[in-house]
C-alpha cells in the first residue's frame, strides 16, 4: 500500500515537512502503509529517505493520473484539480489547507465536500490527527457534468 502526496503546480513546503515528519511517517506505517510518493512541485524542502517507511519523490510529471491511481491513500493541496481527480478514481483523500495562501478559497471547497463524506480535510498542524480518524468516504459518482455542476452552483455561477 502506498500514499501519494501532490502539492501542485507551486510549492507547499509546509504538507512535505509535515509528511516527512517521523510521528506522520510511523503513523502511516502503523496503517499498513510501505511507501509514500511524494509530489513536491517548486517547493524548497527535498525529503529525506526514512528507517520507518519507503520515501520516493519528484518534482513533475506531465500527468500524475498513474500515481493517483497506483495509491491506496492521496494527500494532497485543497485544490479543485486534485480534489476532482482523486474523487473519480474513488480514492481516499485527505485535503490538506495551505494556511499561507490569502483569501483562501480551498476551504471552501474542501468544506463542502466533506460534509457530503467525500473526503476530509484539515490544516498541517491537524494531520497526525486527522490520519489517526477512522475514514468511510462515500464513492464520488463520476457523471461528467456532475462536478463542474457541483463547482458552478456552489461558486454562484450561472452558464
């Protein structure tokens, strides 16, 4: 079993700290996990390797589709990309907020779709916490008008 973690097209060193953190790292060895995957973007902070659990990483990938699909778990930025592609693969997602973006409209998002029991989410400082929370997300019916559906209405937007 492996996690993915993806930042995005920027950098969010922050999530990589907090994932290569050796309380987050036994925490998912702990679940059963062998490996985590890494995105790391623009960020600064390259992981180490681990003694506890099997740490690879890269920086892009023209698609991470094949990552997404490859993990048993993502964590990942709040953002509408990942969120969505982690939704119709039916993965389990943990949305990590980045507390140093302004006006931060991933909360929002984030928000919404965990009250409907698609995902969870929380801030760096809650992970450990949020990982030790039992997870029984519903599956995500991937209709493909259903999310855009889903983004316009809740973003007041009419087409």
């Amino acid at each position: 079993m492996s996690v993915f973690v993806t930042v995005g097209s920027t950098s969010f060193d922050d999530l990589i700290k907090t994932v290569c953190s050796s309380e987050i790292l036994q925490c998912l060895s702990d679940e059963g996990f062998k490996k985590v995957i890494l995105q790391i973007g623009r960020g600064t902070v390259i992981p180490d390797k681990s003694d506890i659990i099997e740490v690879e990483w890269f920086r892009f990938k023209y698609s991470i589709s094949q990552d997404i699909k490859n993990a048993s778990l993502i964590i990942g930025h709040a953002g509408a990309g990942t969120i969505l592609d982690s939704l119709v693969e039916n993965k389990p997602l943990i949305a990590v907020l980045n507390d140093t973006l302004m006006n931060n409209h991933q909360i929002e998002l984030a928000e919404e779709l965990a009250k409907e029991n698609y995902l969870a989410y929380c801030s760096c400082s809650d992970l450990l916490h949020t990982l030790k929370q039992p997870k029984s997300f519903k599956p995500f019916i991937s209709e493909p008008n259903m999310f855009p559906a889903f983004l316009e209405d809740f973003l007041g937007l009419s087409v």
